[in-house]
C-alpha cells in the first residue's frame, strides 16, 4: 500500500521569499511522485512529476521539488513567492504506473504582499 | 472535447434518495477516477478504472456507492440512500497514458448537497 504525508495544514509566507512545502511518503519499491495545485473556484492542476532521474524536478510557475530518498521526502520548493501562488497544495504517489494515485491533505499556503 | 466533463454541477438532493453523477473523460484517455472532496479536506480516493483491467474499487466508503464505466467512455458514480455525510465535491480525472506516468486532467467536480 501507498501513503502520503503533508504536515502542515497552511503555509504563510511573505511574497518574495522562498516557500516550502512539506511532503511525506511511504511505498515499497520504487515511488512515483507528483504535485497538483487548486486554485481557488478552478479545478486541480499538475504542477510537476518525478518519475525516475534527477531528484531536482522543475514544473510550472517555477516551482520545483527534491526527491530524497533517503527522507523519504518530496518538498515542494520557489525561490520567490508570488501572492497569486496562494492556493491548496496536494501531494501525490503511486507504486507502479498502473495504481491508482493517491493523494494527501493537502496544504494551504497563503503568500501574504 | 477538450477537457474532463461533469454533470451536473451542482446536485441537491433529500436524505435517502438515489444519484448518479457523470463523467465525460478526454477522449482516448484509457485511465479514470473518482475522488471525494469535503468541504476543506484533501481528496479521497474512490475508485479508479484503467482500461479493461477490473476497475480498483478499495476507496468506496459503504456498499451504498458503485460506480461504472463503459469501454473508455462516459463513468457513472451512483450513490444509493444519501446520507447527509456524503455531501461533498465529487471530481472525475482522467490520464491518457498510465505507463508513461501521464499527468491527470480534472474536471470541475459535482457539488453534492444532501439535505
């Protein structure tokens, strides 16, 4: 079975400075990780995947995330907050490319001007 | 078309009655879900079809829920007896090519009210 973890429940951060957000996972073998984002009154949104390679992965709106092994983590990273990149952040995993995808809570972040 | 479609939006509904929502994934997209979302929470998986493999059913919440898709088309969500705790935003995805690890593209959920 495959789990994820975020956390924190919301994220502030002032605009400009660097945000993190938190994920968690557990799975045998090998995981395959992902990012989605919901705006406010839009649907879910991919940000970004690790699938295999570079644990440095870059996605949209210059977001990028760091597999570590090691933690067991996959934290959602931009250098320079934007207030238009508050929203609800959800991480994701699955074990093998034909699960199912599983996601977390889910973490608010909130960039303040 | 051009994106994962939902019908109805919004659905109100009395304790007790039947719903089916529906879903119209991209086309050619082999791989759909069904995920829950109460209001302020994280998605709960449901139920995921991927071509004609037997569809994983492991996240419906009670016997009252089912769910069907015909070949790589429409999907149908049925929730029989509403209770007040299924009241909650249904979303739909769909992806195209599961082995490549292809992204899901949402459709804009069902708003279910079950008063």
């Amino acid at each position: 079975a495959q789990s994820v973890a975020q956390p924190e429940d919301q994220v502030n951060v002032a605009e400009g400075n660097p945000l993190t957000v938190k994920c968690t996972y557990s799975v045998s073998g090998n995981p395959y990780l992902f990012w989605y984002v919901q705006y406010p009154n839009r649907g879910l949104q991919f940000l970004l995947k690790y699938i295999t390679g570079d644990n440095l992965v870059k996605g949209s709106y210059g977001f990028e995330a760091e597999f570590n092994k090691s933690q067991t983590s996959f934290h959602l990273k931009k250098p320079s907050a934007l207030v238009s990149d508050s929203a609800l952040y959800f991480c994701a995993v699955r074990r093998l490319n034909t699960d199912k995808l599983i996601f977390g809570t889910g973490t608010r972040l909130q960039v303040f001007p | 078309g051009a994106g994962v479609s939902q019908s109805p939006s919004n659905k109100v509904t009395e304790k007790g009655k039947d719903v089916e929502l529906r879903c119209d994934p991209i086309s050619g997209h082999t791989a759909l879900y069904w995920y829950r979302q109460r209001l302020g929470q994280g998605l709960e998986f449901l139920i995921y079809f991927q071509g004609n493999s037997a569809p994983d059913k492991s996240g419906l919440p009670s016997d009252r829920f089912s769910a069907e898709r015909t070949g790589e088309s429409v999907s149908t969500l049925t929730i029989q007896r509403t209770q007040q705790e299924d009241s909650a935003v249904y979303l739909c995805a769909s992806s195209s090519n599961v082995a490549t690890n292809e992204k899901l593209f949402f459709g804009s959920g069902t708003q279910l009210s079950v008063l």
